[in-house]
C-alpha cells in the first residue's frame, strides 16, 4: 500500500534505486489453480464468477516480491460483456472491481509485511484482445485512429476512475493503435505505460521500434514505455531502443519463452526467462521488470531477489 509520505507511481519511476518489480502473468496463475479461462473475457470472466480467486492471484505475486499488480481487465471490454449479456451499468463495475481486487491483495499483503510501496495497474489491452482471435498480434484491424479512440476511451474512463496508480495500456501491436492510445488518456488523471508486444526488431505488426516508441515520446501522460508479451531474446533490443528514442523509464515483461501451439492447445519448449537476463535489460534502461505468460510467483521471486 501506499502513504501520503510514499513518492507516485510516476515519481518512483525517475527515483534512483532498484526497479520496480512487475507480477507476472494472472491468466497463468489462474489457470495453476484450477480455473478454465477458455472463453472470450479470458482472465475476465473471474472478476463476476471468482472474485476471490484473482485476489488470491495478486496476493501471490505481491508475496513473491512483486511491487506491482496487474488487474484482471486485459479483455474486459464493454463489447465483450455484452457479448455475455452483460450491461454497461454491470460492465463499468466489474472493470472497477478489478482495481478494487488488486487492492485489496495489496492490503493483505501489507498486513503479512508492513512497510513496502505496492501498487496498483489497470490493465488495458489492444482491440485484438477483445475480438479474441488473435489479432492483438497482428495488429493493422482495418481502423483508423480515431475509431480506435472511440473503442478505448470508454472503458480507460471507467478505470482511471476506480483510481489505481497506474493504467497499462499492453500488448499493443502496431503504431496506430499506440496513437489511438495516447490519445485515449489524455486528460484523465493517472499516469499511464504504453507497452509493446514485439517480434524480433519490430513491433508485431512488422512496424520499426523506433517510430512505435517516438508516438509516446512527447506525451506527458505516459510515464514508461517498453515491451510485453515477447520472447524474452526480443527484450533487450526493444528496451535499448525505447530508452533511448524517448528518455522515458523502461518497462519489460516478456513471456517465459514458450510457445504456444494452438492446434494442440499446449505450451511447448522451455522457459528462458530468468533473472540473469533481467540484468541485461535492466543495463539497458528497463526500471519496471516483471513477466507476461506463463511467468509464475517462483520466476517473480527470484527476479525480485536478483533486483534487490
């Protein structure tokens, strides 16, 4: 939890010192306890039909070291809780309980280990992520800036007013939703990070690095940039590039390093996230660190150890 005496999100993140540790991937966690995610609203779902299993969630990853949760709003849009019969009333509660689910772990958290800064960041992802099919990682949807404005600013409003300490907007795969996003949280009053998945040295879509990243160079509400939802072997490139094309911090949360086979609906290869790679990115100029699929509270707990 946070005080009046603790610095911002934002001002943590210009503060000398060890990064901020990022939790790793909820869906994952989710899934290790049991709960089937298969459907549209993903990780979603829980925050009407588990509640109680995403604060269980946060909680282990606060436990584990992480400074930072990720709420359960990747794919919760008001499109796809309509799809479930789901109202807007009803919707705009649910994406705020994410961020009241978020803190209420920290409270826990807080009361097993007093005296730690814990944070709270709504997460909100790309427009492929509600058509659930995909396209999050192919980006180019067809929709121009503005549409893509209009998709976003309702639901940001929702969770910048459930006030965590930061908005996350992730996963983003081409620049013109980047633009669509900047835009999306102009004037609403919480710091955001604008976060990138890449493949190799460009951006999901095939975009250059350096033109994704420059969109947010001048925009005051985006406090970092990076890359998420990666292979850990892109990070580096992309956290050197970010660093360096917008002087703002850094944020990396790559996957584990497994890939996902969706013919056979199952993880192959192994892990390559570790905490010796999170050095190298943290050489390169990353301040928050955490990981994405498939990154459990053991990977979170020995990243968080490494960064002191």
């Amino acid at each position: 939890m946070t005080s009046a005496a603790t610095p911002s999100f934002a001002e943590t993140l210009t503060s000398p010192g060890s990064p901020v540790v990022l939790d790793g991937g909820l869906a994952g966690r989710l899934e290790a306890a049991g709960h089937d995610l298969s459907d549209g609203l993903w990780s979603a779902r829980l925050l009407a039909e588990g509640p109680e299993a995403i604060v269980a969630a946060h909680l282990a990853y606060y436990q584990a070291g992480a400074s930072v949760a990720t709420t359960a709003s990747y794919q919760a849009t008001f499109e796809g809780f309509a799809r479930r019969g789901i109202g807007h009333d009803r919707a705009a509660g649910l994406m705020a309980l994410g961020v009241e689910l978020a803190r209420e772990a920290a409270r826990r958290a807080e009361a097993q280990a007093p005296g730690r800064a814990l944070w709270v960041a709504a997460s909100a992802g790309p427009y492929g992520a509600m058509l659930a099919d995909g396209s999050e990682y192919r980006g180019r949807y067809g929709l121009t800036v503005a549409e893509l404005e209009r998709f976003h600013r309702p639901r940001l409003e929702v969770l910048a007013a459930a006030r965590p300490d930061a908005l996350a907007l992730e996963t983003v795969p081409d620049v013109t939703e980047a633009r669509a996003l900047v835009r999306a949280v102009r004037g609403l009053g919480v710091p955001a990070w604008l976060s990138y998945s890449v493949a190799g040295h460009r951006t999901r879509a095939g975009g250059s690095l350096e033109e994704a990243f420059a969109v947010a160079a001048s925009a005051e509400e985006i406090v970092a940039v990076g890359v998420n939802c990666c292979a850990p072997e892109d990070a580096a490139h992309a956290v050197a590039v970010a660093a360096r094309v917008t002087g703002k911090p850094v944020v990396v949360y790559p996957n584990s390093g497994e890939v996902w086979d969706a013919g056979a609906r199952a993880w192959r290869g192994r892990p390559t996230f570790s905490a010796e790679r999170a050095a190298g990115w943290r050489q390169a100029g990353a301040r928050l660190i955490g990981g994405c699929c498939r990154v459990g509270p053991g990977a979170i707990a020995e990243l968080a150890a490494a960064a002191g």
